[in-house]
C-alpha cells in the first residue's frame, strides 16, 4: 500500500483481537507493513500461531500468537500481559472477534443469542477492561469492528445487530470518557465484504447483493484496512466517538420489497 509512509506506525503495537482471519488480519497485516509490531488473539492457538508467523513472515515484523477467548476476562487479561511483557507497550487497540450465524429469532435458542451477544459485546468490554491503562499510557485508540445490519431491521442477524449496537454506543462512551486522557475511540462498519470466510458462510444463494451498492462493487477486506490505518494515523488525531460505515454506500440505498 503505498497511500500512506512506509514507516507510519514504526515503535508502535497493535493489539488485534479476531487478527486470526479475515478482515481483522487483513488490518493487522496493513498495520505491520507500515512498521508496527503486533499481537493477533483468538480461540484457535494452532491457527493463531501459523497466522502470526505468517504475518511476519510477510512484513519483516514481530507478531505473537496470544491465544484466548474473549468471553474469558482472565484469558484476555493474560493475553495482554504477554504482549506487554514482549512489547512494553500497547498503542492501538482493534476489537474484531466476532461470531455469526444465519438464524431468525424463532428458531434462535437462548444460548445461540447469549453466545454471540458474549462474544462481540462483552468480548469487546473485557478487552477495553484489560488494555485501557496501556493505552492511557500511550495515548492510543480503539477502533471497533462494527456492522451496518442494526441500521434497520436486518432478518436473521438479531443476535449480531443486539451485539453490535452495543458495541457502537459503548465505543461513545468510551470516546468522551477517555478523550480528555488522549485515549481514542471509533468504529468502522463495514457492509459488504466479498473475500472473508464470514461472506462464503453467510451470503444468501441467488442474490446479488452488489446490485445497487452506490459505488457499485462488493468490498473487499483491504478496504476496511485502509480505513483503520487512516483512523490509527495521527490525520485522525481529532476523530473520535464516531462510525464510519465502509459499505460503498450501501447503507443509505432504499431496497424495495
Ligand atoms: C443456529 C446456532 C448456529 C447456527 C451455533 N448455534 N451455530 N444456532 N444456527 N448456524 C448455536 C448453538 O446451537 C448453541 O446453542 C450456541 O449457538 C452456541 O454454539 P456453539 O457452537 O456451542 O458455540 P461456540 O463453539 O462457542 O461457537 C459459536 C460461534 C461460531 C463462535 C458463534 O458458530 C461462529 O459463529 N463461528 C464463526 C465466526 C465468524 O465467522 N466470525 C465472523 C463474523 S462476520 P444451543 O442452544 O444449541 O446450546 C460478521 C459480520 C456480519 O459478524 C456481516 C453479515 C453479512
């Protein structure tokens, strides 16, 4: 990528829960090659440890495998002990892990919404628990990986849009909490994105969702990682407690029934 310095993030450590996969590697992977070293967290220590060295691999710096599971606040804690321990330091903060599943309300059990309402949500809240006095320290910012779905009623996402619009409006209250700390705080909505595990999994068959996106394509994980190495990037050093929807515009098209 060359729409940014080469060394933006040089001595700076990002923490990136979800950093296994998809659109939260993809950040992690931007975010190293513009210099910064990082800690990738997620259930699968295995895949996690191929993911890091794989990260490296590509970008010439250090990323550790920090497995846990987000509902676990012990787990996380000690994840962030280790990249502390490694690092000395964290400045930026991505909350991504995230689960889903394509189910309408009726069939949703009870522990299938509380799972992934325990995932997003309080996975978010146990992460920001956990590294918020680094971040005091180093005057850094969280960016939440959100979801345009909770801007209407989206079928068979009840569970991910409860989530999710939690964790937009605790991301504003962390942003006038610790903004007068230095501390930043914003989501990136992201609407469409056509080369993750999570669209394979969760499109519909025979519907073209591009038809009608304002900017006229799918997106693509890259998108999204631009976005937060510009929201991470010191020409976002007034922007905070904000979501910015990266959908192509998607989210203000009237789809008639
Ligand atoms: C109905 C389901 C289900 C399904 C799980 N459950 N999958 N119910 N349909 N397809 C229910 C289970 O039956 C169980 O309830 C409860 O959820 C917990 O399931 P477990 O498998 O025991 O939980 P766990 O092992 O902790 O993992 C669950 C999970 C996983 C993490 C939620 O299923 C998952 O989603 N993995 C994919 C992660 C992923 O793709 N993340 C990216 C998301 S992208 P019962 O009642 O049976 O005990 C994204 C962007 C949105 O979110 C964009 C949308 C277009």
């Amino acid at each position: 990528m060359d729409t940014f310095r080469q060394d933006l993030f040089r001595g700076k450590v990002l923490f990136c829960t979800g950093g296994r996969s998809g659109i939260c590697y993809e950040i992690t992977q931007t975010m190293m090659g513009l210099g910064a070293d990082a800690a990738i967290v997620g259930r699968d220590a295995k895949g996690l440890e191929e993911s890091a060295n794989k990260l490296s691999k590509a970008t010439g710096r250090k990323c550790l495998a920090t497995p846990a599971d987000v509902r676990d606040a012990k787990a996380v804690q000690g994840a962030v002990k280790a990249t502390i321990e490694k690092f000395g330091r964290i400045d930026f903060v991505v909350c991504g892990a995230a689960g889903n599943f394509l189910v309408p309300i009726s069939g949703m059990s009870e522990n299938a919404f509380k799972t992934v309402v325990e995932i997003d949500l309080l996975g978010t809240y146990h992460t920001v628990k956990a590294t918020l006095p680094h971040l005091r320290e180093s005057k850094g910012a969280y960016l939440h990986i959100g979801v345009t779905l909770h801007y209407r009623g989206t079928p068979w996402q009840a569970h991910v849009s409860a989530a999710k619009a939690g964790v937009h409006a605790l991301s504003r209250v962390i942003a006038v909490e610790e903004g007068p700390r230095g501390v930043r705080s914003n989501v990136i909505a992201p609407g469409l994105i056509g080369d993750t595990g999570g669209w394979d999994r969760l499109s519909v068959k025979d519907y073209d969702p591009s038809k009608g996106v304002p900017l006229g394509r799918i997106g693509t994980k890259m998108d999204i990682a631009q976005a937060a190495v510009f929201i991470f990037s010191p020409a976002a050093e007034y922007i905070t407690g904000t979501e910015i929807p990266v959908d192509g515009g998607d989210h203000h098209l009237y789809r008639s029934p």
